[in-house]
C-alpha cells in the first residue's frame, strides 16, 4: 500500500521504519518471519529497511510501518492537475482484489465445481492476497512527464477518481463498458447453470466489486488529450476509460448509448464507520 502510494506521485520508495508492539505470548519464530517477508518484499521494490523501534503491547501484537520515498525536482504527481479536456486512464483490471475478499469471507457462493471455476477462484484470492503496485507503468508516467495528476486505486475506483476530481476542481465522465474487467471476474459473475442471476445482475456485481471494491492498486491518472495515444503506446496495460468535464457534471456514469446510470456504493474511506 504505501509502495503503491509513493510511485502513484512519481516517487521512488527508498526506506522503511518498521515498529513492532509484541506481547509476551509472541513467537520469536513468528517475528523472524514478519522480517523475512518484510526484508523480501523490500529486496523486490528495492525498499530498505533501517530503522523502527519494539516495546511490549500487553495483549495483542501492533506493526507500523512507515516509508520512505523520493522523486526529483519537480516531477511530484499531484491529484490536483486535470485539466478539462483530458483523459482518464487506468491500469490493469479491477474489482478482482475485492471478490477474492469475498470468496476468502464465504460471502460470496460462487456455483460450479469446473477447474476454470476453482482456476478463477484462485486467481481472484491472489489478487487479493497478493497485490502488486505498478512500479514500471509509473517510471514511465512519471519520467515522460504523461499525466496531469494520478493517484492509486487503494480505496476503489470511483473514489480515486472522486479524489482526483476534488482537488482539481473538475468533473468527469465515464464509460462503463471501458472500465477493465478479467476473464475471471467476468465469467464468475455471469449467469450459469446453477446460478440464480441474470445477465444484467451479472454485470452489475462485476461493476460494484471494480468501483467500489478497492484493493487493487491499479494506478487512475489524467492524460492531456494529445498524449493519450502515446500513452497507450508507451504505458503497459493502459486504456483510457473516461473524460475530464466541468465541475458541474460531477461523476457521471455512463453506458453505450451515452445515458447516465447511477449506481449505488462507496469505495473505502477512512475513519468512517461501516454502515
């Protein structure tokens, strides 16, 4: 999460404290293990770790960590450049983060015991258990100088873009149909022998889990209009999904006949108590 948050601003994360609180029922096998996968993602992302701190915690165990980036002069990525005009783009699929939290809950019971059933099952778990930022998409975002403002999509898509929209003071528009979608998201969420839904219900939860679900760490960014196609050129699994309009129009959905579809959800805010 704060690896994605570094390079969703055009920076490099260098650094990393890490604050351990442990009780005394702690394992020491256990916090060896925390520092193994720690020291390895770090190794991965080129993240080191120099320095935290560890103080009793008299019941359950507490890890804080903080990093450390840099960016050079000028280069920092802001949410509050759009400009009207420009396009929205976005990496990668969404919404598979957020079902395999799901499938991991039980909460969702998916029919169908096929091995492209439990092969999309998995994959969806990964996604979630296993995210990985788009460090390379955003060095080249970032060194090209291709984006107005980006952020990372931590907290769902329609609020990454709602955030972006905010600080820039503009609206935007959005097609629903160009919103990115796996195979697997798709074909679990479509209706199937044993499955209750239609076609319609179908499309909605995949819609649902990719604006509201979060977890995915996808990167949304805003191109000017005369860079958007060198941008899909350039940027790995890019494609563009929207526009940015005047304040006035706020977010709007859209579907192929350009008529706005309101859908109802939120992405995850913080500090703010679940309903």
């Amino acid at each position: 999460s704060s690896i994605s948050d570094i390079i969703a601003m055009g920076g490099k994360p260098k650094y990393a404290l890490v604050s351990l609180a442990l009780s005394k029922d702690s394992l020491t096998r256990d916090v060896d293990g925390l520092y193994e996968g720690m020291l390895k993602c770090g190794r991965k992302f080129g993240v080191k770790i120099v320095g935290g701190d560890v103080v009793s915690s008299p019941r359950n165990a507490v890890i804080t960590l903080s990093l450390l980036g840099e960016v050079a002069r000028g280069r920092v990525l802001y949410r509050s450049g759009a400009k009207v005009g420009d396009g929205i783009l976005v990496t990668g699929n969404f919404g598979d983060s957020a079902a395999g939290l799901e499938i991991l809950k039980g909460r969702w019971k998916i029919p169908g015991k096929s091995d492209y059933v439990r092969k999309c099952k998995k994959k969806l778990i990964n996604k979630h258990l296993l995210p990985q930022p788009r460090v390379r998409e955003a060095e080249i975002i970032s060194g090209k100088r291709l984006a107005t403002a980006m952020i990372d999509s931590s907290d769902g898509l329609d609020l990454s873009i709602r955030f972006i929209c905010q600080s820039s003071k503009v609206g935007a528009k959005i097609w629903l149909e160009k919103i990115p979608l796996s195979p697997c998201l798709r074909y679990l969420t479509s209706p199937r022998e044993g499955s209750s839904s239609s076609e319609l219900e179908g499309a909605i939860r995949s819609l649902i889990f990719a604006l509201y679900g979060g977890e995915d760490y996808e990167l949304v960014f805003t191109v000017p209009r005369g860079k958007v196609k060198k941008v899909l050129r350039d940027v790995p699994h890019t494609i563009m999904i929207g526009e940015i309009v005047p304040a006035r129009w706020r977010v709007r959905y859209l579907d192929k006949k350009s008529k706005e579809v309101k859908l109802k959800g939120r992405g995850y805010e913080h500090f703010q108590t679940s309903p």
